[in-house]
C-alpha cells in the first residue's frame, strides 16, 4: 500500500475532505475505539487491523473483528503512536499517512498527538515518508529543516516549535520569521502565506509543527 490512514478516537470528521481521504483510503488502521465511530459513519467498514490496549472497543466488535485485532498492552505509548508503530512495521512500503480524528472532544489528547507529531521524526523511522493530521479545520504536519511548502496564496498558517535555539527566515509569510525566538509557543502562530510557496530556511535542524487551514 502507497497510503494508509491511521484513525483516531477523536472528533470524527465531518467536512468533505476529510471524509474523502477516509472513504478513499487504500487502507485504514483504527485506534481501538474509533472503530466504532466509523461503523456508525459507514456500517460496511473494513479496517486492515485494530490496534491498541482494546479498552474502549466493545466486546461484540473484539469479536465481530478479531481476525484484525493487535492488541498492545503497553502503556508507554498511546494508540495513536502503537498504530504508527504497526503500520511501519507490517507496511514498511507506505509512502503516506494520513492521521484523522487526532484532535478534538479532549484538549489534552489534542495537545499531545500534535507534539507527537513533531517527535515521531526522532521517535521512528519516518524517513521520506508523508505524515500529516488532517481534521474539519486544518491540516498538520511536521517539517525538521529548511525547506519548500507548496500551501497556495492566502492560506492560514501556524509553526510551532519547542527549540529556542532554532532561527527561521521566511519568504511567502505575511509577518516574516526571521527575528522570531520560538521561547513560547504562540510565536510564529496566526500568519498567512502571501505566495503559492512558503520558503524555510532553518540554522540547523529541528522539528517544527505546521498548521495551515
């Protein structure tokens, strides 16, 4: 498979495009209990596995579903990090993934998979691959070095960092980077692209969390 989609207990998607990415994936790994979010949403529904500690997952669907269960019972990572972990492992050819339902209904659950975003850089082997979160208000994604974002003109855009060490220029932003200290996390937050490409030029690498809408 080219692209997966991992999904996440979280706010389901309602907008177009998110849906679109779900209905459309090549193939779709369910963190336990968004299993039963999407069977509401498509009672046909066939995920390639079922991971995570399988506490929030119903028995009758443990059961409807076991021939794709991968129960984890470790608690040092949390289902969203055990499905990137399987999905690497079992798919070592994916190119892309697309996480859906990682924010909303929790705040904090919200805060810690977009910082896991960030980290899944130095925590996996990610290599060239795609990884983003895509939800009904935006997409994110983590880039560690300079580099080109293709957004278009006129979008919304938010980098977040936890490196005070690290200084940006920027071409394309609105509100340039390049006299920003990233030593508070609403530093480089409510911009917007001025071009069709954004240019990021960092003094060294580290991982940065972009937000665009």
């Amino acid at each position: 498979m080219n692209s997966i989609v991992i999904l996440a207990a979280g706010l389901f998607p309602t907008e177009p495009y998110p849906l679109y990415l779900l209905d459309s994936a090549e193939g779709v790994v369910c963190c336990d209990g968004a299993l039963e979010r999407w069977l509401e949403h498509t009672p046909s529904a066939r995920p390639i596995a079922v991971v995570g500690d399988m506490d929030s997952l119903p028995q009758d669907l443990q059961e409807r579903f076991s021939s794709c269960l991968v129960p984890v019972a470790e608690q040092d990572y949390n289902d969203l990090t055990k499905a990137m972990r399987w999905v690497l492992s079992v798919h070592p050819e994916v190119s892309e993934i697309v996480i859906l339902g990682a924010t909303g209904l929790r705040e904090d659950h919200t805060v810690g998979n977009l910082g896991l975003l960030m980290d899944y850089h130095r925590l996996l082997d990610l290599g060239d691959r795609r990884v983003s979160m895509v939800s009904d208000f935006g997409t994110a994604f983590a880039v560690t070095d300079s580099c080109d974002l293709h957004l278009g003109e006129g979008r919304r855009i938010s980098l977040f960092s936890a490196d005070n060490t690290l200084r940006i220029t920027s071409e394309g932003l609105q509100w340039p980077l390049d006299d920003v200290v990233f030593d508070a996390w609403w530093k480089a937050t409510l911009n917007r692209t001025t071009s069709p490409i954004v240019s990021l030029h960092f003094n060294h690498p580290s991982a940065v969390l972009v937000m665009v809408d």
